[in-house]
C-alpha cells in the first residue's frame, strides 16, 4: 500500500472518530452519508482511474491499442517471440513512409491522473531498412487529454535510430529537459489523461517497433538511476 494511501487512510480512521452519528442524521444535507465522505476525502473517485501497473498496458494487450498511419497500411498485435519483460510486447508494423501513431488505451477514456507522475518509462525495438533510418526526431509521445488537449515530448534527435536490431530504454521526463522538449497543444490537464500515444517516421517507406515495460513512474516508485534523480529535481 502506498504511502499517500496509508495517510489518507490514517486521516479518514481519524475523522471518523470525531463524527458523532446524530450529527450525520440532523445534517440540513440530504442523503449525507458515509460515502459522501469517503468521495469528499478523495478516497473513492470514480472518474479517475489508477494508473496501470508497470509493463501492463505492453503486456498480451495488444486489444486495447489502436493505430493509425498518414499513408500505407499499419497493424499491430502482441508479439510473444520479442520481449524485454514478461512474456510479450505490443509489435506495431508500418509499410507507409509518413507519421504513424499507435495509442492506448483504445477508446482514449482512461482517466488516469497523472499528477504524481515524474516519468514515463518504456523500452523500444525498431527494424528499419531505410538508409537513413527514421526522421523527425523520432519517436515522440503525447499523454492526451483529448485530441486537442495533450502534452507532446519530443527527443532532439533520432533516438529511435539508437533502437534499431536492439532494445532502447527511454526515461522520458514528463516535464521535458534537454533531450526531451515538452510542448503542450490545448490545455491538457495531468490530472486527468485519457491515453498514451507514440509516433514514428521514417526516411523512405516501411518500418515496425515493438513496445514493452510501459510504465508512468512517480517519486514513490524509486530510487531511480542517479540522471532520473537530476530530473526530478529539475521537474520539482
């Protein structure tokens, strides 16, 4: 159980020791009652949903992904022949030579709140035949909360080209630094974000990748490696 969640729970046995049962009956509130409290606390909130454990979401999911390309055809499944951790990951294959994105959750309505997030963690295999590999300082994220209200981070350079025939981790900050940028399109809301999504380009035509260990990490998921600790301060 999580820190926060033990201290809320701490705050809640404590209040309800001083709440005397008559007060709750003669409340001028009607329908009053435990739950209402419960709710008030932020104990129980039914329009956020908890953040997936790490590697869930890449983890024999592929049916809650979706994809999509500005040109050829893409496709995605769980690939059970390449992993990085546990026993799968999420292919995605391309033959066009523009933006491709692939997302999750599917109907892009997790509600996950984010607030507490520091970084997004994610391994990466890329294949590209091309000359030149990838382009448009490939991949980059965005944590939405709709189409027109997201958060993007970009690499400044070709990181996915470092993916190609081998696994890449990327620690992505969500507040940016120097080899993330973070821009935001709308007005997204951390507290509420309905979906991941990751975009790819290539120089020529015809790529795939392969995701897994996704994970949105906070500063209670650590210790982390001595350059996440040098983000967390910068994001604080």
């Amino acid at each position: 159980m999580g820190l926060i969640k033990k201290a809320r729970l701490h705050a809640l046995f404590l209040t309800l020791k001083t709440i005397r049962l008559d007060l709750i009956q003669k409340s001028a509130l009607p329908g009053l009652c435990l739950c209402s409290l419960l709710f008030g606390m932020g104990l129980h909130n039914p329009a956020l949903a908890q953040l997936p454990a790490p590697d869930v979401i890449t983890e024999t999911n592929a049916s809650d992904w979706g994809v999509a390309a500005v040109d050829g055809i893409i496709a995605h499944e769980d690939n059970t022949s390449l992993f990085h951790e546990g026993s799968a990951s999420i292919r995605v294959v391309a033959t066009g030579g523009f933006d491709t994105r692939a997302w999750t959750p599917l109907l892009r309505n997790a509600g996950w709140d984010m607030s507490d997030v520091i970084l997004v963690r994610l391994w990466i295999y890329a294949k590209n035949p091309n000359t030149f590999g990838f382009q448009n300082n490939s991949p980059w994220i965005r944590l939405g909360s709709s189409d027109s209200d997201y958060i993007e981070l970009r690499p400044t350079s070709e990181l996915l080209n470092l993916a190609r025939d081998t696994w890449l981790e990327m620690q992505v900050p969500v507040n940016g630094d120097d080899v993330w940028i973070k821009s935001e399109v709308g007005t997204p809301d951390l507290s509420h974000i309905n979906f991941f999504e990751i975009h790819a380009d290539t120089w020529e035509f015809g790529f795939e990748y392969s995701l897994d260990g996704l994970a949105f990490l906070t500063v209670l998921d650590g210790p982390f490696e001595r350059d996440d600790l040098e983000l967390y301060d910068t994001w604080q």
